[in-house]
C-alpha cells in the first residue's frame, strides 16, 4: 500500500549550498523536494567537509575540474573489452560507458529525483533519501529497484549530486534505447548512526553506522520504499550497487541476505569486507574468507560483479582481492578492470552502465 504523503527533510533552499552546476545547458538532471513526483528543480551535489578534516585521504566524489579540467571526460568505446568477450547475464561487457551513453541527447527521455525522510527505527532518527524515478513514472505499472550506495564521507547526494557521475544521462539513454529495464533507483545515505553528532572517520568506531546500514536497509527503507513507490515485489526485481565503502558493504549485504537481493554489484569496493590492513586502518573484517560464499544458502545472485579502475590510488588492490577469494571459494562472479580509471567517476559510470544492462532480465517491470 502507497503512502500519499511524505515529508522532505530540506528545504530547496538550504540544499543549493554547494549545488553543482551542469557542463550543459540541456542537462536534464534534476533532484527536487516534494510529496508527490512531478516538478523539476535544480541539479544538487554536496561533498561532506569532513572528508578533508579526517585522517588520510577520503573518498568524497572528485569534482569536474580535478578530473578533466575543462575538457568532457575522454571517448573510448569498449573496443577491447569486446575481443575479451567477457559477458554478464547476456550482456557483454564494455569497460568504459561510451560517450553516447553518458551525455544528454535529444531522443531520450530522463527522470527526476526526488528527495524524501523516512523514520527509521534501526537509528531512531528521520533519515534522508534520494529516488530517481524513471521517465514518465506511472503508478499502475509496477517498477524494479536498485539500491545504490555512496563512498565513505558521502551521504544521499553524493552520486548524484556529482555531474560526472552522469547517473540520470546514463539511465535515461539506456532506458529509452531499450537497454535497460526502467527501474527506480534509490540513493541513501549509508551512515546509519544513532548518534546524529557522529562523524565518519578512518576507525572502527566511526566506520561501524556504515556496516548498521543492512538493519536500516531490511527493517525501515525497503519497506518505505515499497509502501510509497510502485514496486514489483521478490528478490528478482531487487539490486544493490555500491561505490567504494558502499562497494564493500554491497558485497557485505549481497552475501549476507542472498534471499533479498538477486542482482549484486562493487565498484572499486572499500577494504573491511575481509579482515586486513590498509594505508588507514586495521579492519577486523565483517567476515572470514571462507564465509565470502553461497554454499548452503538458498539463494546466490544471478549477477554479482566486481570492477576496479587499473589506477586506483584508493583501495589498490583490495577489490581485485575479493575476486581471488570468490575464485578461490568457488562463487561464480564477473570481474573486470576500466583501464586507466582512478578512484573516481570514470569508474562509477562503468561500473553503472554495465549492471544497468544486466540486472532485472527475469524479472517484472
């Protein structure tokens, strides 16, 4: 049952501080507050201040000028990725989300996001979300999920709000050409703290609200989601895709309740999944290695995917560790690299373009 009324956690008005501005004057992102979908209003991005106040480097979204300066992010069309034939439930893989398919065209239609709170019991706080909702959204049709997840110092606006991201232009141009499903896809913002004056920080004290998320996830905002959108329901319409720490507790949430989720997808996933050590803290690690399995269980994913840019500077070769595990215990995955791609949005679009077209094939829409 759809809920008719929701509250915004904002006003617009607070939220055009640091809001990013388009590369294009027919950019169609947009993000609005309001209780019905509908209006459109602006294109939002925030990157938390903490990031540069915390120890080590952080995961905030770089913006357009440290990653291109004033030029659009390079073309290259996946070529290689092609004579390697690697394919994901009947997708063959492109390494680098090609152009067309990240830019605004005029024979796509785009949607808009909305910006909502939840009550959430898991924290006992009011907790913000972000939904992009695809083009011409329509209530008596019933609409896939996918949950996507932001890095540490991120919150609900992070992978949005960043324009090279260019989530809306790549969902918008996959859905109108037929290539992807249309879904809804929901932003949250991963810190799950009962405290509202925590902060994230590189220790396990502030790195835990992250791994809280999969109780705030299952017990409060999948059932929002569900009563307030028009939903196809069972695991088969539900996917998860995450970024950095959102990457690692993806994996966490995706091998933890196999019975949710069918589709599970990291992009250059944050290390702590595993026990381990990195430039910035000692992780004691959500689970042993031979626990990264589905034996035994009743469900595994009918996609889970790892990717990692070739010069990440962030996780290194943390990601790359994960596939080994999974080859190791025998977990059937897809594993790639997008050359030349840092910790950064070159990344985040690949790794989007391409479980966009995989997810929801034996599923409702």
């Amino acid at each position: 049952m759809k809920k008719k009324l929701i509250l915004p956690l904002l006003a617009a008005t607070i939220l055009l501080t640091g809001c990013g501005s388009s590369d294009s004057a027919g950019d169609p992102g947009t993000i609005q507050e309001t209780e019905e979908p509908g209006e459109q209003d602006g294109y939002f991005g925030q990157i938390a201040e903490d990031a540069e106040s915390s120890e080590g480097a952080a995961e905030a979204s770089p913006n357009a000028e440290e990653l291109y300066g004033e030029k659009e992010p390079a073309d290259i069309d996946g070529q290689e990725m092609e004579e390697e034939g690697i394919i994901m439930n009947g997708i063959e893989i492109i390494k680098d989300c090609p152009i067309e398919d990240y830019q605004p065209r005029g024979d796509a239609d785009y949607g808009i996001i909305n910006h909502y709170t939840y009550h959430s019991e898991t924290t006992g706080l009011d907790r913000g979300v972000n939904v992009l909702l695809p083009a011409n959204y329509d209530e008596a049709k019933e609409y896939p999920v996918l949950y996507m997840l932001h890095g540490i110092f991120g919150d609900e606006y992070s992978l949005s709000g960043d324009i090279n991201n260019r989530l809306i232009e790549i969902m918008g141009n996959l859905q109108s050409d037929g290539s992807a499903k249309e879904m809804i896809i929901v932003l949250p913002n991963m810190y799950a703290s009962s405290d509202p004056d925590q902060k994230p920080a590189f220790n396990n004290e502030a790195v835990a609200p992250y791994d809280n998320f999969i109780n705030d996830l299952v017990n409060d905002l999948i059932p929002f989601i569900e009563e307030t959108y028009s939903v196809a329901p069972g695991r088969e319409n539900r996917a998860i895709l995450g970024f950095s720490m959102g990457g690692r507790e993806t994996l966490f949430i995706g091998l933890s309740r196999p019975d949710l989720f069918a589709y599970v997808g990291a992009i250059a996933p944050a290390p702590g999944l595993v026990p381990g050590k990195d430039w910035a803290m000692t992780h004691p690690g959500q689970l042993k290695e031979d626990e990264l399995t589905f034996a035994g269980k009743d469900f595994e994913p009918t996609v889970l995917m790892v990717c990692c840019g070739t010069q990440d500077g962030t996780v290194g070769k943390f990601p790359e560790s994960y596939h080994n595990i999974f080859e190791r215990n025998g977990v059937a995955h897809t594993w790639y690299e997008i050359p030349e791609a840092d910790h950064d949005s070159q990344a985040i679009r690949s790794g989007l373009y391409n479980f966009a077209r995989a997810v929801f094939k034996n599923g409702q829409r």
